[in-house]
C-alpha cells in the first residue's frame, strides 16, 4: 500500500474520531474490510503493540502503518497521528480573530454543546453497559 494513502485513510480517521482508540472501528473499515491492505489478526496486533507501549493511546496507528507500508508506512502513520492537533493551532488563531462576531461566536458555543450532549451519552452507554457486566458477574 502507498505511504500516501496510509496517511490520507489515517488522517481521516483520526481527525473524525474523539481520541484514543475512537478511530479504531474506521481503521478496521478502512484497512481490513475494504483494502485489506492487513488482516484482523494483524489489525489486533497493531492494538496490542500500542496499548503495551509507553505513550499515546492511539498510537497503535503507527504500528498500523507499519504492517501496510513498511518503514514509509509508519512514519505517514505518526505525521497522520500529529496532523489534527497541529492543524488546530492556526485554527485556534483564527477563531481568536473572529470571536467577537455573534454567528461565529453561535457556532462555537453550538458545537460545545453538542459535544458535551455526545460524551454525555456515550458515558450514559458506558454506564449501562457496566452496571449490566457488574450484575452479571456479581449474579
């Protein structure tokens, strides 16, 4: 697989997820399912090696890179990993220059509400799924 297209897949999952292990499922999509570029065996390897390793827990992107494109593949891997959060400082310029406008002001305050509306439900989830596991084990 092109060290490119490793990038441009792994940007696009990134950015589009919370953090962490949230870009996961788009990896499996991406990678496994619709390029087969690595199987899910190999998919799972790339978790383990990330999870057991200091740093990031999305790093696991890097091994991901790795296993579809070599050497060319980690690195577009780790540049896809530092993209969003470097992208953001201009961003945050840019928006410091804007705030003082009502619609922009709006939007923001719009898409701080509807995140926390998101994270609030997925805890909401995350809860249920827990309370369920814990009466099951303790049952």
């Amino acid at each position: 697989m092109n060290a490119f297209v490793v990038y441009v897949l792994l940007v696009k999952a990134i950015a589009t997820s919370f953090a962490g292990m949230g870009s996961l499922p788009q990896i499996q999509q991406d990678f496994v399912e619709t390029r087969r570029a690595i199987t899910a065996d190999q998919l799972n390897q790339a978790v383990l090696v990330g999870r057991s390793t200091p740093g990031p827990i999305g790093a696991y992107v890097v091994a991901v890179g790795y296993l579809a494109a070599g050497w060319k593949g980690a690195i577009a891997a780790w540049l896809a990993m530092l993209t969003p959060a470097l992208g953001a400082i201009p961003l945050l310029v840019l928006m410091q220059r804007w705030m003082h406008l009502p619609r922009v002001r709006a939007a923001v305050d719009a898409v701080v509400i509807a995140s926390a509306v998101l994270l609030l439900a997925s805890g909401v989830r995350m809860a249920v799924e827990g309370w369920h596991q814990l009466s099951t084990a303790l049952l």
